[in-house]
C-alpha cells in the first residue's frame, strides 16, 4: 500500500472536480484542458474589474487574483486582503466565471471560503499541515501547489492531509521547483505531470508563469504541459505588466494569452480534451455517456 493511499489512482478511476459557477459549471480532470488566469495580485477594484472583462471571453475558464500574497520581502506589496476577496467575488458576478485566490492562514480559512470557489494553498505552505487539514473541513476544492523543493511523494503526502480530513477534491499544481539552474525562475518538472497523473486519481495542472519567471516561456510550457498531460494550466495576465505590483516579469497581456488560448484550444482537440466548456451538470453527464 502507498503511503498516499487515498490520493493513489486505482484502476482506471479519475477525479473530474465540478466547479459551480453562474453561467455554468467549470470541470476539472481527464479528457478537459482548464484554464486558469488573471493577475498575480488583485490590485486594485478598478484594475480587476478591467482585467476580468477583457480575458473573460478569450478562453478563461475560472479567474485567479491573490488577496493575500506571501512575499519573499516583508517589504513586498501583499495583497488587499479582505478588501481584495470582495473584489474577487465582485468580478465572479460581473462575468460569470468562478475565482481562486490564496489562503495563507488558518484563520482566513472560511472567509476565503466564503468569497471563493476554489481555495488555493500555495508552494510556501505545500507542508503547512495545520493548514492542509483545515484546507480538508471546507466544502471547496483546493489547488495545492507542488513545494519549489518538495518530491513527488512529499507532495501527494501533502495531498493526504487535505484527502483523509475530509476533502476529496484536490487539483494537484506543478509550479517548478528550485535546482541549481539560474536562467528560470524555477525548473519546470514537465516530467512529474505525466508522473503524478500515473500515480494519483485527482487532477494535474500546470503553472508556467511561476514556473518559469518569464513571459516569453509561459505559451511553450504551457503547450508541454498539455502534451504530457495535464488537465489544465495557470496562467498570470496583466493589462499593464511592468507596472504589476507583484510578478509582471512572468505576467503576459491580454492579447498574447488570447493567441495562446487559441492555440491551447486547438492542441486540446488533437489529444481529445475538451476545453472546459461551461456546461450544466445534466449536459456534461450526457456528453460522458
């Protein structure tokens, strides 16, 4: 028996994660292509607002925006906070799309909850396992982000937390990990996405933008990422990205995610993915059959 038992795939059995939203579920798992974007940090009502409207017919399923951002500097801009998880519920009503966004303690749990439908913990805190088993009591998906210096078994242990408190719906996030190269931010395990799908039941994306740090990377990796099978990505776009207050050196506009998207959708078809189409519940349960 693997020590990640309930996160170890037995059989042919996937997890597909049905995301409700207004104008449609998002489905996340086998046979879809996901897709995840927006800017690193919600910065602003006005800024979000702005970016939400401008990609959310260009092929994004659900929104992400940080309102609380772990910064290597405690000097670094960290997020609205609350403040900023009203903006993102604001936006999620104004487009009809569902939103993610970080929870950094425990304390914030249910507010994040509240305001979000997917809740993310982040690569900082992949072994926070406080806040992994609170993560596991909450009735929302969870993205849990790969370590930058965590194994492949560390990160599905990490999983198990979130599984065996009660949560069974767990989108796994590869974001790079930390190696002794300089030339990227991190280095894109392209090899684990295949890996973990082998391995595991739950859903498997890929974050090019912080796997990466640079904006010229993220529509190759992200076309990888695809073709070795992940379920999805996560994309950081920004109208304006070098005056991003956090993250715009990996952050692309809205026209070149646009072109990505594009690219994406066509590159879904070829491996038989469908491209998160929002659908109702009854529409996708006929279209599996």
């Amino acid at each position: 028996m693997e020590a990640y038992k309930l996160a170890f795939r037995r059989g042919e059995h996937t997890t597909i994660i049905e995301v409700p939203a207004p104008q449609g579920s998002v489905y996340i798992g086998e046979g879809n292509c996901t897709v995840i974007a927006g800017p690193c940090s919600v910065e602003s009502r006005e800024s979000f607002l702005e970016i939400a409207g401008l990609i959310k017919n260009m092929g994004v399923h659900i929104l992400r925006g940080g309102a609380y951002k772990p910064r290597t500097s405690p000097y670094s801009f960290s997020g609205l906070g609350e403040e900023g998880l009203k903006i993102l519920k604001e936006a999620r009503e104004l487009t009809g799309l569902p939103v993610v966004t970080e929870v950094v303690d425990v304390r914030d749990m249910e507010k994040v909850a509240y305001y979000s439908d997917i809740i993310q913990i982040g690569s900082r805190n992949m072994q926070n396992f406080t806040l992994l088993k609170e993560a596991g009591r909450v009735q929302r998906p969870v993205l849990l982000k790969r370590g930058f210096a965590a194994t492949i078994e560390e990160w599905l242990l990490a999983c198990e937390y979130i599984l065996d408190a009660g949560n069974q719906e767990v989108i796994l996030c590869e974001r790079g990990i930390r190696t002794f190269e300089g030339m990227t931010r991190n280095t894109v395990d392209i090899a684990a996405v295949a890996l973990v799908k082998e391995l595991s039941h739950l859903p498997v994306i890929v974050d090019p933008s912080h796997a990466t740090g640079r904006r010229s990377l993220v529509a190759p990796v992200a076309r990888a990422a695809i073709a070795a099978g992940a379920d999805g990505l996560m994309i950081e776009v920004h109208q304006n990205p070098e005056q991003a207050l956090s993250d715009g050196a990996q952050s692309i506009t809205p026209a070149a995610f646009a072109s990505l998207s594009g690219e994406l959708r066509k590159q879904a078809a070829v491996f038989s993915k469908t491209y998160a189409a929002r659908t109702s519940g009854e529409e996708k349960r006929h279209e599996q059959t």
